[in-house]
C-alpha cells in the first residue's frame, strides 16, 4: 500500500500522458496524411477507406479509455486516504479532504485527455467521409 501511496500519481497520470502523447501523435500523422491523399490512385473503395481510418480506432479507444484511467485512478486515491486514515487512528477532516481533492485529480485528468481525442476523432471521421465523398464522385464521372 505504501508503493501505491508514494507512486500512484506518478502512474495514473504517466499512463494519461503516455495516452495524450500517442493521440496527438496520430491525430497529427492522420490530419497531413488526409490532407495530401490522392483519392483517384485507389482502385476499390473499400481500400480507399481502409487507408483512411488507419490509426482512428487507436484515437477513439484513447478517447473512450482515458476517462477510465483516471476514475481508476481517483477510486485508487481514495482507497489510500482511507487506507491511511485507518492506519494512523486519528480522523482529521483537513487530512480526509486534501486526500480526495487529490484523488479527484485522476478524473479531471482523464477527461482533459478523453474530450480533445473524441474531437479529433471526429473531425478526422468527417475528412475521411469527405475524402470518400470525392472518390466516389470521380469515380461517377462528376469531378469535385
């Protein structure tokens, strides 16, 4: 318990910066490769559309996990406060509340990496539906 009490907010919020890092490395390599795709080189739609969403579902899952992360995090915290206000016999209500505003840290961190990835991950889907959206109008004849 003592490991978990003296290193977990450099796991929780390690885990999270290692998550915001790998998104906004992706989320960056997407946007240029999106940007400069060349739609009429790709034969089959479904090829086009596989090369497109590559690394989405990374960027999604960071999304959908991170607010987990920090929860776990936050849950873990107050098992600490609790844990140690066991252990030392007393109850100090200044100790008790500076133990769960620190836990709560967890989960505001979670949601700083879960909302910006969710909305990059949409925005990129949109470029993806837009690059789609001009294959098929080329492929129909009708150049955008």
């Amino acid at each position: 318990m003592e490991f978990l009490q003296a290193n977990l907010d450099y796991l929780v919020l390690g885990t999270l910066g290692l998550m915001s890092f790998v998104m906004l490395a992706l989320v960056i390599e997407r946007y240029f490769y999106l940007s400069r795709v060349q739609v009429r080189q790709f034969e089959h739609i479904e090829t086009l559309k596989i090369d497109l969403t590559r690394n989405l579902t990374t960027i999604s899952s960071i999304g959908a996990n991170a607010p987990y992360v920090g929860l776990l995090g936050t849950v873990l915290g107050i098992l600490v406060t609790f844990y140690s206000m066991g252990k030392g016999g007393k109850i100090e209500v200044h100790s008790i509340m500076l133990g769960l505003a620190l836990a709560l840290k967890a989960t505001a961190a979670g949601l700083v990496v879960a909302i910006p990835a969710i909305m990059f991950y949409n925005a990129l889907l949109r470029k993806v539906e837009v690059q789609v959206a001009r294959w098929q109008a080329w492929r129909d004849g009708s150049h955008p």
